[in-house]
C-alpha cells in the first residue's frame, strides 16, 4: 500500500513538472528596424536586401520604430500605401510605431505644409487597419484606442514571458513646441495650428504614460521577466555626457522628461529587465544611460537601432532563463 501511495506521487509530481515546464517561456528571438527607406538617400535599391535578410531569420516577429520617409519629403498619402505594402512583404508579423517624419514634421514647407495633426489622424485610420500586426502572418495586439481613433498606435502583447509595448513618442520634440520662433520656421504652421499642437501633446503625452504604466503592471501580474518599451524619438540621451550634469533635462527636450521620468520610476519597482529600444538618430548604440554615466540604473538598457543610409537591422535573443534576459546582436546586411 505504501509502495503504491509512493509511485501514485511521484507519477502526479512528474506530471505537474511537466504541465510546469510545458508553460515556463521558451527563448525566442525578434527583431528590431527603423528609419527606411529614405529615398533620397537612394535607399529604395537597398531596401530588398534588408527585408529579405529579415524573411529568412528565425525571429518570431519585428518591430519597426517609426520614420518610414526622410524628414525632407511630402507628406502624401501615398507614403503610408507605400510602408504599408513594404510591412506586407515581411513573412513575419510586424508591428508599427509611429515616427515624426509621417506625421509631427510634416508642417516643413519641404514636407507640403501639411497640417501634422491631420496627418496623424490620417495615419491613425491607415497604418492600423485592424487589432492585428502586419505582416503576411499576424499576432493580436491589445490597442490603447479603438481603431481609427486617438491612441490606436499604442499597442500591447506578450510573448515567450515578455511584454512589448508599442509608445507614439515622436521625435521632434514629441510634438512640443517651445518658441514662437520654432513654429514658423521653415513651416506653414500659424500660432493656432501650434496651440493645437501643443494641447495635442499634452494629452498623448499623459495616455502614453498612463500605457506605459499599464504595461508594467501587466508584466508584474504575468511575472514576466521583461518588458520591452519601443518608441521613436531619442528622448535625449545622446547629448555629451558628463558626471554632474543630466543634459536629458535639458529645457529643449522637456517633451520627454514627463515620460521617462515615469519609466525610472516603474523600472526601479520592477523586478525584471526593461529594453528601451528607439531609433531617431540612425546608427546602433546599447548602453545603459540612467541614472547617469557613473551610477547605473541595473535593469534598463537602451538599444538605438540602424537607420538611413545604414540599412541593418537587430536581432534580440530572448531567454527567460537568464538574469540578463536579452542578449543583442546588430545584423549587417550587404
């Protein structure tokens, strides 16, 4: 009797490992790419290399950080139909998030002169047809907004013990406009569309940080052991750096310091690893920039992708097995 209460438990221990590692994530892999094709730049010829290289990787996904036209060109329709079909090349799913050049600068005289908040809601209802990804295969993403509407762009999933969030942070200021000045030049902006643009900010500004915090505490209640946070614009990282000084909170970029001021304080109450991943300024950087060049925040990392004229992008290895979680490798596409 006892030798059969024995194996009767080791059988249903066995079985509860089992189911156990049945559900414990599995490393994977996903990619990283922005700022492409410029065709000034004459990136149009290089463009079929990178989106093959990408087809025949093994990452489950991408990511694809914004700018999908050079900062210098027209805003037409035809930009977005043009990166709608060059995502629906791509085998895998990918997801979009928003960069400045298809929306916050379009107001540049060399841009049309559009107005960038109709652009936006332009953008809105054409880049996110569906609750879905892009791409030939697609996985379901949770929205901030419905479609169509304010927000939409924000997006959510959770993959392989991972959570990714998707943040419309635009470079350019993230939309703010500081001086009189700076909304006349070279634009076809007037002091009302500026105003507008400016109560634009303010209110995307506080959904994006109340998303980001949602985000995290999905990760928290899932035990995920990361949380990948993707939007385009350098927040500021990249000014010189130095000990005593935090150039980030330098007046010209208070478009950021909301937002990320608030993702310091959700890394430092998170247990796992946070990838700050954004592109904005085209060439490949990781590093850990906070708290500041001497003292470490452990958990964050920022990873910069490739942009034009260097068209590469970035595989991520996932093991949710290791401390470190994400392991980063720049892929060189000849």
């Amino acid at each position: 009797m006892l030798l059969k209460s024995i194996l009767s438990f080791a059988i249903v221990f066995s079985t509860a490992l089992s189911a156990q590692a049945q559900m414990a994530p599995k490393s994977f892999a996903f990619g990283l790419w922005g700022d492409m094709p410029y065709k000034k730049a004459g990136d149009d010829a290089k463009l079929p290399a990178v989106l093959q290289s990408i087809n025949r990787s093994d990452i489950a996904f991408s990511i694809y950080d914004g700018d999908i036209k050079d900062g210098s060109s027209k805003c037409t329709d035809e930009v977005y139909a043009d990166a709608l079909k060059m995502f629906n090349t791509l085998v895998k799913p990918v997801i979009y998030v928003p960069g400045d050049n298809e929306w916050t600068d379009c107001h540049r005289t060399n841009n049309g002169g559009y107005n960038g908040l109709e652009r936006l809601e332009y953008l809105r209802k054409v880049m996110f047809p569906s609750l879905h990804s892009l791409g030939q295969t697609t996985i379901a993403l949770d929205h901030q907004g419905k479609l169509g509407e304010k927000f939409v762009e924000n997006t959510r999933f959770m993959h392989g013990g991972v959570v990714f969030v998707g943040i419309n942070q635009p470079g350019s200021n993230n939309n703010l406009i500081m001086t009189e000045k700076e909304c006349k030049n070279k634009s076809a902006r007037d002091n009302a569309q500026c105003d507008a643009s400016n109560a634009e900010y303010l209110e995307r500004d506080s959904a994006n940080v109340a998303w980001m915090q949602a985000a995290f505490i999905a990760a928290k209640a899932q035990n995920a052991v990361g949380i990948v946070v993707v939007t385009q614009s350098d927040p500021g990282f990249d000014w010189p750096e130095t000990e005593d000084v935090d150039e980030s909170a330098d007046p010209a970029f208070s478009g950021f310091r909301h937002f990320m001021s608030k993702l310091v304080e959700q890394t430092e109450q998170y247990a796992g690893q946070v990838l700050f991943v954004h592109g904005d300024t085209h060439y490949f950087k990781l590093d850990k920039p906070l708290y500041s060049p001497t003292k470490l925040l452990p958990n964050f990392t920022r990873l910069q992708t490739f942009g034009s004229p260097s068209l590469h992008w970035v595989r991520v290895a996932v093991d949710p097995a290791s401390a470190n979680v994400f392991t980063v490798q720049p892929v060189i596409v000849k």
